[in-house]
C-alpha cells in the first residue's frame, strides 16, 4: 500500500514537472513570439521612416513655382574648330555645333571672355547657363553669385535681349530685372532645379575654375 502512494506521489510530482515545462515551453514561445512581432513592426516603422524621408527630401528639391521656359529646338551638336562662326537660333543659345572644350563652371565677371562656343558644349553636358548684361546693377551681380555651385556657369553678354538669360540643352529663358532692382532669385533657382543634368552628355566630370 506504501509504495502504491509512494508511486502514485511520484506519477503526481512528474505530472506536475512536465506541465511546468509545457508551460515555460509555452510562456517562452509566446515570448518569442512577441519579440519577433515587435521586431517586426519595428522595422516596418523604420522602413516608412526611410520611405517617408527620401519622399520629403525629393519634395524639398524638386520645383514649386511657375516655368517660364520654353523649349527650344535642338540644332545639333557638332564640334567645330576654333574661329568657325556659329549661328544660333535662341538667344541666349541652347545648343548647336560647338567648340570641343568647354568653360570651367563657375561665376566670371563683366570683361572675362567667355565665347558661347564653348559654353553650348557645357550645356551638352547638363550645365546651366546664366548670362547678364554686363550693365546690371552691382547688386545684382551679387545676387547671382549664389548660384555659383553645382553645375553653373554665370558670365555677362552684351548680346542678350534681356537682362537675364538663362540656357540648358534644349531649354531657354530671360527676363528683365524690374525697376525696383530686385533680382527674381526664385525664377533661377526653379529653372536650375528643373533643367540641369539634361544634357545629352550629363555625368561627365567637370571643372570649376
């Protein structure tokens, strides 16, 4: 009789310690469990994190205001030799036969020789172009030094139209500077955002001067 309860306490005891594993087991697959959901939904946040970022980024950069170009038709992309005369269809030019090297980018001053035959190749290679008249106000000339930066160039040129102009393959624009002196920054800036790295030749490296 003795050793029946003696067995029957031992199947109890045995009993109770494999239920105490099936729990833990249990406890510890839902922990698991959790952990992978919430690793999961970790990285589903972070995911959108990212996604929302590069979208807020791209909406930062990209063109908000009204275009005021035009297009303008593409004539060509020949090289030429030094000296050979070029007729251009636009003014400022955005392209056309052209000498086979180009400006350095950057800002040059009224009196520094910068020929359009060199700078339509530039633009053949996605930069952007922006003249002025070389009788705009000093102020203005200070204003457009800030776009001195990527693939820019600023030079006068008496030919111009208007006081502003502003060229990138196959696209073209210009406008006066208003009587109160104020330069239409903004009107750049949308035009270089939208129009640069669109030439036909856009990623060859360049140099600024």
């Amino acid at each position: 009789m003795e050793d029946l309860n003696a067995k029957e306490v031992y199947d109890a005891k045995k009993k109770e310690r494999e239920e105490g594993r099936l729990k833990v087991t249990e406890s510890n697959k839902k922990k698991k469990s959790s952990l992978s959901m919430f690793r999961w939904i970790f990285w589903l946040v972070v995911l959108a994190l990212v996604v929302f970022g590069i979208y807020f980024l791209a909406k930062m950069g990209a063109p908000s205001g009204e275009d005021f170009s035009v297009d303008a038709p593409i004539e060509g992309r020949e090289h030429v030799g030094n000296g050979v005369a070029v007729s251009y269809q636009t003014n400022p030019p955005t392209s056309g036969s052209h000498y086979s090297s180009t400006m350095n980018l950057g800002f040059y001053d009224v009196g520094e020789l910068v020929d359009d035959r060199n700078v339509v190749h530039n633009l053949e290679h996605g930069h952007v172009w922006i003249t002025y008249k070389p009788n705009v106000s000093t102020e203005v000339k200070e204003e457009l030094k800030q776009f001195d930066k990527g693939v820019v160039i600023i030079s006068a040129r008496s030919e111009n139209d208007k006081d502003i102009g502003l060229s990138a393959w196959g696209r073209v624009d210009s406008f006066d500077v208003p009587e109160d002196g104020v330069l239409d920054t903004k009107r750049i800036e949308e035009f270089i955002k939208r129009y640069q790295n669109r030439g036909p030749e856009s990623g060859v490296p360049s140099s600024h001067r």
